[in-house]
C-alpha cells in the first residue's frame, strides 16, 4: 500500500515537482537547524550585523515551504517555488563573498562557491528541465547508401 502511494505521489508531482518537493524539505530543515542550534557566524556577519542567525533561520524557513508547496502546483505555475529556492543559498553566497572582500574570512570564497554552483546553479538548471522530455535516439546509418 506505501509503495503504490509512494508512485500516485510521484506520478502527480512528475519530475520538477519532485525536485521542489526535496529542495523544499531540504531548505526548511537546514532552517530550523538554525533555530535549535545555531552554528558558528564566521563569514556571515554581513548578515548578524541586521540580526541573529536564529532571525535568518526563517528565511530559509519560509522560503523551503514556499519551494515545498510548489512542487503541487501545475508546471508554469511552479516559478515561485524555483525562485524562492534561489533566495537563501544567494543571500549567504552574497555574505560569503563579503566576508571575503572584507577580509574577515578567507575561506568564504570557496563557501560562496559551492552555494553559488551546488545550491544557485543546480536550481536554475533545474528550473529550465522540461517535465518530460526524451532525448534524440541517433537513426542508425543506411546500409548501401552513401552519404
């Protein structure tokens, strides 16, 4: 029974519902990790300069279930959740790269980095995916024709 509920979900989703559906739990976890023990601020002090990382931990919050509910909206109507999938990964690659350009800490570059292509740059590939989409089967070559 778990299993054919498991397939109806996923067949109603299809592939970009899927993805948001992942990403928006992924994203609202990593927020309330933030809530219940906040790490370290090292490079992020663009951002506790306005407030508390418990305080940003809503960003993330808000945005994974924006990203979460969308993943049951029609495709085309699924842009709100791509793009607020982008906004936490690029506000923290954005305080990275201050903290950089600030000196306060080397490392963020990398940090900036990996948000800007394993966070940014997979959602907006994810974002141009058709929902299906077969790729070219190469016709094999004509025998005793020449080309």
């Amino acid at each position: 029974m778990p299993r054919q509920a498991v397939r109806r979900l996923r067949q109603s989703l299809g592939r970009r519902g899927v993805f948001l559906l992942i990403l928006g739990i992924g994203k609202t976890c990593w927020g309330i990790s933030f809530l219940v023990d906040p790490p370290d601020d090292r490079g992020l002090q663009l951002l506790t300069n306005l407030c508390s990382l418990r305080h940003w931990a809503w960003l993330w919050i808000v945005c994974g279930l924006i990203t979460g509910f969308s993943a049951f909206l029609r495709i085309g109507r699924d842009w709100a959740g791509f793009a607020s999938a982008l906004i936490p990964p690029t506000v923290w690659a954005i305080a990275y790269t201050a903290a950089v350009a600030s000196g306060q800490y080397s490392r963020g570059l990398w940090v900036a980095i990996w948000y800007l292509t394993s966070h940014v740059g997979v959602i907006l590939w994810a974002a141009t995916v058709p929902e299906y989409s077969v790729p070219r089967v190469p016709r094999p070559a004509r025998r005793g024709k020449a080309a």
